[in-house]
C-alpha cells in the first residue's frame, strides 16, 4: 500500500489540527506534519482528537515546506482556486492519479484555513485538486481531508501495472528536485542574459515539480547545466563576452 503523509501549511486553529489527527487514525495514514503552526494548537487539538491522542503526539513539526516535503516522491495540493498557473483536477481523479504515479512516498497539501496555499507551494506540486461546490466554493480545512483520504483510499490500495511500478522506482525525490531548481536559477541567473528572476525561478519550480521525472532525466539536466557553467566560464576569457546589464 502506497505511504500516504498529509501536510498542513501554516494551520490556523488547534481544532482543526486535532480533526485532522483522528482523520489520520480512521484512514491508517503514516503521518501529519505541520508546518509552522500557531504556538497554541496542541491545547486546541486535544479537544477534538478525541480517541487519537497517540498520533497527536507524533505529530512532526517542519519550519519549512522544504522540510516536510522530504522524502517524498508525488505531491498533491489541494486548493480552491483556479487560474492560469494554477491548473487543478476534480478530487475524483485521486484515486487515477495515485495509481499513475505509483510512488513510494506520496503528501497531500493542504494550505492555511484563510488563504490555502500559496503559490510558492503550488509550484511545489505534482499535481493541484479542487473539490467542487455547488455553494460557497471553500470547505473547513478538516472536511477537505476526509474528502480528499476518501477518495485516495481505492488508489492506496489498488496495485498498480508493474510498467508504472518501476517507473515509480526510478522517480526523482522531492529534495532533488528542489536543488536541482535551485542549481538551475544561480547558474542560469549568473549568465549575462537579464532574465525576469521571479517569473524565472516560478517556471524552473513548476517544470521540475509538476512533471514525473526520472533520476536519468535529473542526471541529464545536471549535465546540461555544467556544459552552462563551462560555456560561461569560456565566454568570460572572450573580448566578445556581452558586458553590462542591457544584455537580453
């Protein structure tokens, strides 16, 4: 059965937190990390994780997304909005997407309940989902999870084709994507090409997260990133090496 972790952003209120955790028990998922929560959510969570006191004492605690993120393989936000850069699913492709990808280790995101996620986690994901409302379009954080664990729950345990299955073997981890991101915005940054840096370092975020990329493709583009670094360093030596800042 595929390892299941849920992750909450910056939750807001120690109720929905203690919600979550029971939720966590009744799906038999591995485990709920907050990210950066309020200072006062263990007390608020125990009123409502009647039953699940235990797992609220497991509960991992990241500073940063990055942070929670490691480790795992496919990660699916969850969000209310749409919009150009923000491409989202029905929740009932879940359980497609999860036998897709097969992976190993997968996260479900869930953002703060004012202003979910963001679009420096949304850039993060493998995919975005969005549960659709005949009335108010934004759900209480913890009825989003149980809906989301519900309609996970055929994927987690359905086998998946033993072609998709190796593939998912060869998956590149969350935290190899992200220094690979990192690695391609301070070489391609530090070209004399004037590139639009905060639309740049979404894209290289976004082509890396959102698409199932496989170590060989990861050694690829390291490769193609040290040919950069080895053309500027050869460009630099030239009379003809662009100078200034209006190159681009």
């Amino acid at each position: 059965m595929t390892q299941l972790r849920i992750a909450l952003l910056e939750p807001k209120t120690g109720e929905n937190v203690g919600f979550v955790a029971r939720l966590c028990d009744n799906f038999q998922v591995d485990e709920l990390i907050l990210v950066r929560p309020r200072p006062d959510w263990e007390a608020r969570a125990k009123i409502t994780a009647c039953m699940s006191l235990e797992r609220l004492a497991k509960i991992k605690i990241a500073t940063s997304l990055e942070d929670a993120l490691e480790g795992s393989d496919l990660i699916l936000g969850f969000t209310a909005r749409d919009g150009k850069e923000r491409t989202t699913h029905s929740v009932r492709d879940l359980t497609p997407t999860l036998l897709k990808g097969k992976a190993k280790d997968t996260v479900l995101l869930f953002g703060s309940e004012d202003n979910g996620l963001p679009a420096s986690a949304t850039n993060l994901c493998n995919g975005l989902f969005r549960i659709k409302l005949r009335g108010m379009k934004s759900l209480n954080l913890s009825h989003a999870v149980a809906i989301a664990l519900h309609e996970a729950e055929p994927g987690r345990r359905q086998k998946a084709p033993d072609g998709i299955t190796r593939k998912a073997r060869n998956r590149m981890k969350f935290e190899e994507k992200h220094y690979l991101a990192q690695r391609a915005f301070e070489v391609l940054t530090s070209t004399p090409f004037q590139f639009d840096e905060p639309h740049l370092h979404g894209t290289i975020q976004r082509l890396l997260h959102q698409g199932a990329l496989q170590t060989r493709d990861g050694r690829t583009l390291h490769k193609i990133l040290t040919l950069v670094e080895w053309l500027r360093e050869k460009g630099e030596e030239s009379p003809h090496w662009p100078q200034g800042k209006d190159y681009g």
